[in-house]
C-alpha cells in the first residue's frame, strides 16, 4: 500500500497495516529526540523541514504533500508573536492559523471549506458549504503548524471553518490520528460546535478525553435564532444541556464560546440569563469581541468588561478572549471569505 492509499485509512484501521515497529514510536516523541537529535530535510513533503528528531518513519507514513497543501500565507509581522495564517484551497477555500503563546502553541483548524450553517454574524456562514474536509486535510493542518512552529503544537482547537460535528466521522477519525500518530493528547484538543445536539451526544459516548466548546453567543433563543439558525431546531436549553452531559461523560472541561456583539447580545439581562444557565456546572466562560462583519460591530471594551464582571458577581467563570487573528483577517472565517470574495 502507498503512503498517499494508506493516509486515506481511517485510524481505527491503520494499526492492522502499518508494521508494530513502526507504531512504537511517535513523530514528536521524546524518545526520537533522544536519539541524536536530527532532523528530516523533507523539502519535497514541505513538513518535518527543521524538526529536530521528526521520525522518518513517522513522516513516510502520516505525511505526503496533499494537492492543495499550502497555497497561501502570510506573517503579519516579524516576531515570534504569531498568529500566521494559511490558506488552502482545492474545490473549496479554508484556513489555518497558527498562534504561539508564552506558555504554548496552538493551531486553529478548519473541518470544512465553507459551512453551511448560514448563522448571520460570522464571514464563512454567508459563504455556503462547499464539501467537507477530509480526515487528513484536517491532520495535514496540524502538520503545517508543525513546519511553522518547528516543533510539534500544544494544542488543537477545531473552530476555524466549518462546523466540525457536520463532518463527524472524518473530525473523529482526525482526532485519534493527531492524537496516535502526531502525539498530542486528547486532552489537549478543542472541538467546538453551535449547538448539533446529536452529535454532542455521540461524541460523550466516544473514548476520547477531548474539550467540547459550544458556541452559545445568546442565552435566550429570540436573540440566538436570529444569529444561528441552527438554534430552531436544538434551542438554548438543549444545547446546554447536551453539553453539561458531555461534560459528565468524560470530565473534561467544556466551555462556553460567546462572540460579544453591539447592541444585540451585550445586555445586563443577558449577562444574567446566561449565568442562570450555566452556574454551579463548573462550565467556563469565554467572551469574545467579536471580529466585525457587515452589519455587525464589536461592543465598546468597557461594555465587555462589564459584562464580564456581571457574570462573575454572579458565580460563573468567565475570561475575556484575546481577538488575536483580527489584524490578519483570520478570525471568525473572515480569510476564507476574503479569499473567495477577491476571486
């Protein structure tokens, strides 16, 4: 079998053909980086370039230059302060970022080209769904990360394009690999979701450790329907409530992603609804300025921190996010939708 037939095989399958030695040993793994320490000049694959101890073996076997492997990006500014984003494209456009933080690196993964969830405020929504991405598109976007950070991410989080639990099975199977064969905990990968209860609920019963981040940006389902469509069909208090199982099923934190919005979820009343729904369940918090779209603004910075400050006197944890793809365009699927846009 050829290294491009066997990175289509779903992970489960995987460990029945590639030979036991093989699998011992991780591409990052430490016990690689013990064994002189060098490293693989994979020019032709544009990953494992410069990666002390990346595993020839490892490479040969998860990594091959896809058709559409890296067709675009950009450091904004030279500094070891990230973000640097990629754009890729095939059928479809997507994007990957890549953030480095003091204490980590994390890379932002998109799971389809377009979405098809239409939900009002965000750039991809109003592009439409073009496919889903396969398992490996989606792993070879952490091997990119990989190259730029020349060394293996710390974390994944799964919210760049798409919705990742409208292409579960190639999420899941993306998941084990990046977890298998790239050597990053479970624990240590994001999938984010407005809200496919069915599919939360699936995801609880699978043994994989991961964080589950729900995409809420309203507590009440006027507001919510009217920015995610979705919500009509598994309103607010279902997908609070699919969350707070998943987050008995496994332990793992879940958190609550809430894009502030001007004047349309930003409210004293809001901040109270929201903690009505979520305190005592040890669900986290993020609030997020939003990255603007048309029609659709960024609150004042006192406006979120008083929001902030009302959930906290109300018991829940809440930590304001830094906005960090937004001098790039690659937050909120606004670099997809810019690429497509200028053609």
């Amino acid at each position: 079998m050829t290294v491009a037939q066997l990175r289509d095989v779903p992970a489960a399958e995987r460990s029945a053909i590639v030979p036991k030695e093989d699998q011992r040993e991780r591409p990052f793994g430490p016990e690689r980086r013990q064994k002189g320490r060098r490293s693989v000049q994979g020019e032709d694959l544009g990953v494992g370039r410069g990666i002390a101890g990346f595993w020839v073996h490892g490479r040969e076997r998860i990594v091959q230059r896809s058709p559409n492997e890296i067709a675009f990006g950009r450091i904004p500014w030279m500094h070891r302060d990230l973000p640097l984003r990629d754009r890729r494209s095939f059928d479809g456009s997507y994007e990957t970022v890549a953030m480095r933080y003091p204490d980590r690196r994390t890379v932002c993964v998109s799971s389809q080209a377009g979405c098809g969830l239409g939900c009002t405020f965000c750039a991809t929504g109003q592009m439409g769904l073009v496919r889903n991405l396969t398992a490996w598109e989606i792993v070879s976007q952490v091997l990119w990360a990989a190259r730029i950070f020349a060394e293996r991410p710390t974390n994944v989080v799964l919210m760049g394009t798409g919705e990742p639990l409208a292409n579960y099975d190639n999420i899941v199977d993306a998941i084990r690999t990046i977890n298998d064969d790239v050597g990053i905990s479970a624990r240590k990968i994001t999938v984010s979701t407005v809200g496919l209860v069915p599919q939360i609920e699936r995801l609880a019963a699978e043994p994989l450790p991961i964080t589950l981040a729900l995409s809420l940006h309203a507590p009440d389902d006027e507001t919510r329907s009217a920015l995610v469509p979705i919500n009509r069909r598994w309103p607010v208090a279902e997908c609070v409530k699919a969350a707070k199982s998943f987050r008995r099923a496994h332990g793992r934190r879940v958190t609550i992603e809430y894009a502030m919005i001007d004047a349309v979820n930003d409210a004293p009343w809001q901040a109270k609804r929201l903690a009505d729904l979520v305190r005592g369940s040890d669900i986290h918090v993020n609030l997020i300025p939003l990255n603007p779209t048309p029609g659709f603004g960024v609150p004042p910075s006192p406006r979120v921190e008083a929001f902030a400050r009302e959930l906290r006197g109300l018991g829940v944890n809440v930590t304001i996010r830094d906005t960090r793809g937004r001098d790039i365009d690659a937050a909120c699927g606004q670099l997809a939708a810019e690429a497509v846009a200028r053609g």
